[in-house]
C-alpha cells in the first residue's frame, strides 16, 4: 500500500514560508484579544458592549473582503494575493500612530478593520493554496499541519499584548474609586500615554509585515491549481452545489465566534474570579495555557485525522468542548476556569477540519470556496459583542445579577455554548452525507 505523503519533498521550504503567513494573522487575533480589556481601562467611560467592538471591527474586515479577495486571485494570482493581503495588514498597523495621536477609539476600530482586510486576502489565498500542494487525500492533514503555526503566533501575541501592553498601562494600577479622585489633566496624561502603550505593538508588526512582503515578493511559490475554467457565476454555483459547503460555511461562521468569544472573555472570567475570591491570577497566564492545549490538540487532531474521518472526530471534539463550557458556567471557583481552558483542546481542530470538509475535491473552484469561508470569520465580528451584552446584563461589573444562579460573566459563555453545538450538528450532518466526507 502506498504511504500517503501530507507534504511532498521538493515543496516543503516554500510550504514552510508560506505557513508562516499563518502565524502573522494568529498573531494578529490574539494580540487583539486583550485590548477589550485595555480599551475598558483606558477609556472607562466605554461599556462592555462597547470594549467589545474591538472585536466587531476587527473581524468585520473579513465579511467585507473575501469575496473581493476571491476574484483578486482569481484575477492575479495566489502570490499576488498575498503581497496585498501583507500591504493592507501592514498600512492597518501603522494606522495605530495615527489613532493614538487624536485619541480616538473609532480611528483604532477602522485600524483593526483595515488589518483584517489584509487577513481576509492572506487566509483566502493561503488556506486553498495549502489545500492544492499535494494529494487531495492529505489536504485536511496538510491544513492542519499549516494551522498549526497559527497557534505560535498567537501565543507571541498574547506574550506580547501581556508585558507590553497590560503590564505597562497605567490605567491599570486604579480602580474606579481611586481613578475617580484624579483631576482631568491627570487622567489625560494617563491616557495619553496608555493609548501610545497600545500602539506599540501593532507598530512592531507593522515593520515585520513589511519586511516579510518583500521576501514572498522575491520568493518563487508553488503555483498550485491556478487555471480558471468556469466563470464566478459558475464557480459559485457548483461549490454551492455541494450538500457540505453552505452549511459549512454556516459551521464556521459558529465556530470562530465560539473561539473569539472563549479567548477574550477569559480575561473578564479571571477578573471575576480575582474580584469575588481575592485570588491574583493572570488572565494572560491562563490564556497562554489554553492556546498550548489547542497547539498540542492540533497535532493530535493531524494524527487522529488519520484513523478517523473528519466529520466524525469533529462532532466528538464539539461534544467534548460543549461539556466543557457547561462546566465553565456551572463550576465555581478555580474548576471552572480550568473548563474554560480545555474548551481549546477541542477547539483546535475545528477550523481547518471544516474547512478541509467543505472544499473536499473542489480543484479550482476552492479559490472561491475558500472566500466564503474566510467570509465566515465574521462570526468573531457578530456573536462577542452579544456575549458583552450579557456581561453588561446587570451594570457595568462582571457579577451585578445572577442569570439562572450564576454571574452574568460566567452565564456568558451560553453563547460559545451555542455555538459550538452547531459545528457538532455540522460533523453529524456530513457524517450522514454520501460521498462528501
């Protein structure tokens, strides 16, 4: 029996290079997940609600872009696409100068907004791109062994969005009473000088942006499968044909509001806890721990990949995770934070799998399937900013009512609940299909 290979030999630097675009845009996420948090204690006067359109801005790029993105590459080419996507995420990144210097949120929002735009073409281009170097029968493996730099990224993200950024505000070292005592000129030094804290990072990667657009602007890439046969029309047409793909889409738009929501409002579940049992966690700390599950589960997933078939293990893995976030809202104390740090274990294969099911066997039309689906991130500009509405229930704190006997900040993670049901459902309903899984 021929051993199946996931990446062939002669392709696998240039695969390399391009996996690294995979951990610029998980650096990205989760550099951008705490600055919730950083924008609340800054800009105090914002709600919950209203911290949370960090969020909403910074993945409402991706339901814009996608399909503009789709045809850009169906026009050029993958490579082209990807300079692009590196010249927008770079421009958004510098864009944070700017914003810091009038201090102003919405000019911070339309920043996030640009990068994303930028993220939209690189995971457009790079997720099909992956799927088409080598056997079709390895192109979910291959996917998940591409996502699996994505998690490096972010753990860089949350190390640096830590001890730049939450370490080094000022705005931090208040609470509201003792901020409230401070005069005008005080409290506008203080966020002066937080907002330019905020700033540094995106700034930083900027200039890396930059710096890795000029070498894929040199680099020969794998060109893939990039003839194009049918019309946008037609290609539309026949990957909506697929009993797999629409649904899919609809799984993934779930599953990344279930992420995004698990990743940012781990910061408030640990403040919570910190408030209510005068414990001194670090929420980074925690969330770092959470993205080293979802790493390891990565490579677990690759290899169970192998022995199970994908739309089975992703309904198990969507079980898994669904005790876990009832366990985050119905434990108390230290028990159920370690629930919500093992939702990622069963998280982590969620992506790329969903992906991988949805464009199975499509060859050229997956540049435009593929949009669709980086369209579905949008999921992490919809459902957060509703989990910030649950948190802002019963005022401004994070436990002000109870919601069927729990906190409001732990009852919020009804929503990732939710959530993550319906890519389970998902996994089940593939399973049932014939000849697309």
């Amino acid at each position: 029996m021929k051993k199946r290979v996931i990446v062939a030999k002669d392709i696998i630097l240039p695969f390399i290079v391009i996996t690294s675009l995979f951990a610029l845009w998980g650096f990205a996420n989760d550099v951008t997940n705490p600055m919730v948090t950083a924008f609340k204690k800054v800009m105090p006067e914002l709600s919950w609600f209203e911290a949370y359109l960090v969020q909403f801005a910074f993945y409402f790029g991706y339901g814009c872009m996608a399909i503009p993105a789709a045809l850009f590459i169906r026009w050029k080419s993958y490579k082209s696409g990807i300079i692009l996507g590196l010249g927008l995420y770079a421009t958004g990144a510098f864009l944070f100068f700017p914003a810091s210097s009038l201090e102003s949120y919405p000019f911070f929002l339309i920043s996030l907004y640009v990068i994303t735009c930028g993220l939209a073409l690189l995971e457009t281009t790079a997720n099909p791109l992956v799927l088409s170097l080598g056997d079709q029968e390895t192109a979910t493996q291959r996917l998940n062994l591409a996502q699996s730099f994505n998690p490096i990224g972010s753990l860089t993200g949350m190390t640096v969005a830590q001890f730049v950024v939450l370490d080094k505000i000022k705005s931090a070292d208040y609470d509201e009473t003792t901020y409230a005592v401070l005069d005008a000129a005080e409290k506008a030094a203080i966020k002066t000088a937080d907002l330019g804290i905020i700033s540094v990072p995106y700034l930083a990667i900027g200039a890396v942006v930059l710096v890795i657009m000029v070498v894929f602007i040199i680099m020969k890439l794998p060109a893939g499968q990039e003839h194009v046969s049918l019309t946008f029309k037609e290609s539309i047409q026949k990957v909506f044909a697929r009993k797999a793909f629409f649904p899919g889409v609809l799984a993934q738009m779930f599953y990344v509001g279930a992420q995004i929501m698990c990743w940012t409002a781990i910061f408030q579940y640990v403040e919570y806890l910190n408030l209510s049992e005068g414990k001194e966690l670090v929420a980074t700390y925690w969330n770092m721990l959470a993205m080293g599950i979802f790493l390891a589960g990565r490579f677990l997933g690759t290899a169970l990949l192998s022995k199970i078939k994908a739309p089975k293990l992703l309904s198990a893995f969507a079980a898994c995770a669904i005790a876990c976030c009832f366990g985050a809202i119905v434990t108390p104390g230290m028990p159920g934070l370690i629930s919500l740090v093992c939702i990622s274990l069963f998280m982590s294969i969620m992506f790329p799998t969903i992906y991988g099911i949805a464009l199975k066997d499509m060859g050229d039309e997956a540049k435009v399937g593929s949009a669709f689906l980086v369209m579905a991130i949008v999921g992490g500009a919809i459902f957060p900013p509703m989990q910030g509405l649950i948190i802002d229930a019963g005022g401004s704190g994070l436990s002000d009512t109870l919601i069927m006997g729990v906190p409001e900040v732990k009852f919020s993670f009804i929503m990732p609940m939710i959530c993550i049901a319906m890519v389970g459902l998902y996994g089940l309903y593939v399973t049932k299909l014939k000849g697309e899984n």
